[in-house]
C-alpha cells in the first residue's frame, strides 16, 4: 500500500508526462526501420475505427520518426491494404508492404520483415499497440548511450502497459525480465515500476531525467535493436505454439547465449499503450488519456479500449481462454526444457499450482478464468504431456504437490 502512494505521487511529477522532453533537443541522425506483423488488425472499411490505422497514425506522429515501415501482412483478409496505402499517400516515410499468401505466424513474419529492413537498427512492436510521442526516440538514445557503456548492448526493452498510460504496480527489479534457469522461474512485468527507483531514481540522463536501463534476459516484443547481432543469434522463424507464447524468451535466451546483452528502461516517457485488441477485459483506462492532445485525432484511448474490447479470436493472436492457458504452460515448458529439465519440471509445478489448485489471478492476468478445477485440471496434464511427454508427466506425479487422478 505504502508503494502504491508512493508510485501515484511519482507519476503526478512532469518528469514522467509523455510531453517532458518537448524542450529539449534531438539531433539524432540514425537511421532506423520499424517492422510490424499484421493479422486481421484492419476489419472496418472505415480506416479510423482499425487497430493497425491506430498503430501507423501514432508512428507518423513520433518525435523522432523511423527513415522506413515494414508491414508484413500475414494472411490478413481485410482491409490491411487500404490503411497501407492510405500512409502510403502521406508520403514522409517509405513504406514497404509484404503479403504472406497464407497465415505463417509471427515468428516467420517477423523475420520475412528483418530480413527486408535497409537499417541496422530495428524497431519493433505489435499491431494493436499506440506509442507514446518519445517512444523510438527513447529507445535510439538509452541504447546509444548503453552501447558507448558495454559494446555487446544489443536490444533496448521498451515499458508496455496493457490499456493503461502508466505503470500499475511496483516489483523488485529482479523480478522484471528475469529468467532463473536453475529453478524455472519466469517473469516478464513490463508494465511494472521497479521498487528501487521510487525513493531513489537513478538516471541515465539528468537533464533530461531518463531512467537507467537495467540488464535483462526474458522480452515481450516492444524493442529497438540491432538487426546485425539479431541476426547472428539467429531468431527462430518457427516456436510451434499455437499463439507463440514463449517466443520472446526463447529470442532473449539466444541473445544472452551468443554473449550479448539485453536492456530494459522502466521509464514511463517512452511506453507503449496496448490495446489487447479483440480481448474482453479489463475496459478501464489507468493512467491519463494523452491521446487527446498528442496523438489520436477524434479518438482517444478509452474510446480505443471500448472498441477493442469486442471479443474476437479472429485477429492477433487471440485464443480461446483453454488455448490460451496451454499455450503459457508448453510455451515455457519448450524453452526450459532443451536447457534444463529441472527447471522446466520446476515451471510445470509452479504452473500446477497456480492454475490448477488455485486459479491464481495473477497467473490468468486478463484472461477470464476457467472455472471448473477439473477442466484446469486436464487442461494442465494435456499441456505438459505434450510438450515433454507422458514419462516426465508421471515423474512430475512423485511430488507431494501434483496429486493428478
């Protein structure tokens, strides 16, 4: 309760609105390219009321806008085209448009369009998401600055809020973007702020009062990076989950072991607001409805969360809340598996608990429960024989903790 005080007194200070930097000078001159992944993210012929419109009008109207788009179509079978060539017409960024004849998935897409890109440095998030004016100008310069630091900086991790402009909660730093692999532990809380910069902030930049990023391994897909060393660590084109949920990690895992380095900036000047587009819940915004005097013309944010909160599997990556649940469990389950089987049998009983046993709303985030323990039940024993087999299933059946039927 004392943090929570503390973190809505931290964020009623300037330094932390999306307009602070406004002031200040951005003499930048690198070159960057942004790449997105589209699926069924334009289904009105009314181009305004579309999630990759949203997308693309918050784009032209950053700060420091990217030199080239890469939109990579994914089998979409909607108006996709008709917003790419209404940008197109804007005519101050280049835009490059890729249709996949078939659905390929993200992984696959998102290395047709690094494979594209002209520049070095890469910029990259979903297609439901909406950008804070300084958002790639905030990643260029943290990973600028971090490279002059350590040469091995690879990738700049960017705040993602889920329907929200500012961060909802506080952890410790450890538990942002941190994979244990002794003990298949797990955590992503991107949309968190880090305890230890409550009371005492450390800046990368005191004039302008950006936070220092912090070393991390796991990522959600919100990032500014060097495609060079992205391509050295060779990114997977395929994960084979349904909703390739554990994607990320497996990419954060293969930069630390090709001896790079991963960043993450906590600072809230350079988040993402993601939309969750086609998911039922939550349909309140926290935080402030910046839109109204940056971004969105005639739309604002709350306005973007009652119209994406329209439920929709045929879009994104949504799933059906049972594929959704078996996609967290084998999605982690594959990447701890071929490194260490402790730790993914470590992953599979944590799952256990906190699905099965007690429905844990932290687990499910803002996905809607599944009620019944018995349909949790099989749908755990399903996921994790699958991924690593019945004889490890029935090895994991000797601990007090996992009593199965």
């Amino acid at each position: 309760m004392k943090n929570d005080r503390l973190l809505k007194k931290l964020f009623n200070q300037e330094i932390y609105s999306t307009g602070y930097l406004a002031s200040f000078p951005q003499n930048d001159s690198a070159k960057i390219t942004s790449i997105v992944a589209t699926h069924n993210r334009s289904p009105y012929k009314n181009l305004e009321r579309n999630p990759l419109f949203w997308y693309l009008k918050s784009l032209f109207n950053q700060r420091y806008k990217p030199s080239e788009i890469i939109i990579v179509n994914d089998g979409s079978e909607d108006y996709t085209k008709l917003v790419v060539d209404y940008f197109r017409k804007i005519g101050s960024i280049e835009i490059a448009y890729i249709k996949n004849r078939i659905k390929k998935g993200h992984p696959k897409s998102f290395s047709i369009g690094l494979s594209a890109a002209k520049y070095d440095l890469v910029y990259c998030t979903d297609d439901d998401s909406i950008l804070s004016p300084y958002t790639i100008w905030g990643g260029l310069f943290c990973l600028t600055k971090m490279r002059t630091k350590n040469p091995n900086a690879a990738l700049m991790l960017l705040p993602r809020y889920t329907r929200s402009t500012i961060p909802k909660r506080t952890v410790p730093k450890n538990e942002i973007g941190n994979i244990n692999l002794s003990k298949g532990i797990i955590t992503s809380n991107f949309d968190t702020f880090p305890e230890e910069y409550l009371k005492n902030p450390v800046f990368l930049d005191k004039d302008r009062k950006i936070l220092t990023p912090f070393k991390i391994k796991n990522l959600c897909f919100h990032f500014l990076a060097r495609k060079k060393l992205l391509k050295k660590v060779v990114v997977p084109e395929k994960f084979g989950i349904l909703n390739d949920y554990g994607w990320e990690t497996e990419l954060g895992l293969r930069i630390s072991e090709g001896g790079y380095d991963s960043y993450y900036v906590p600072d809230p000047k350079f988040h993402e607001f993601h939309e969750r587009y086609g998911s039922l819940k939550p349909k309140v915004l926290s935080g402030e409805d910046w839109s109204k005097r940056e971004l969105i013309d005639g739309i604002s944010l709350t306005k973007i969360i009652s119209e994406s909160s329209r439920k929709n599997l045929n879009t994104g990556s949504r799933l059906k809340k049972e594929d959704w649940y078996s996609s967290k469990i084998r999605g982690f389950l594959r990447v701890l598996y071929k490194r260490n089987k402790r730790a993914a049998r470590g992953w599979a009983i944590f799952t256990y608990k906190q699905f099965v046993l007690e429905n844990n709303k932290e687990f499910r985030a803002d996905v809607l429960s599944v009620r019944k323990r018995v349909k949790r039940e099989k749908i755990w024993e399903e996921s994790v024989k699958n991924e690593i087999g019945e004889k490890e299933l029935s090895a994991l059946k000797l601990h007090p903790e996992i009593k199965l039927k």
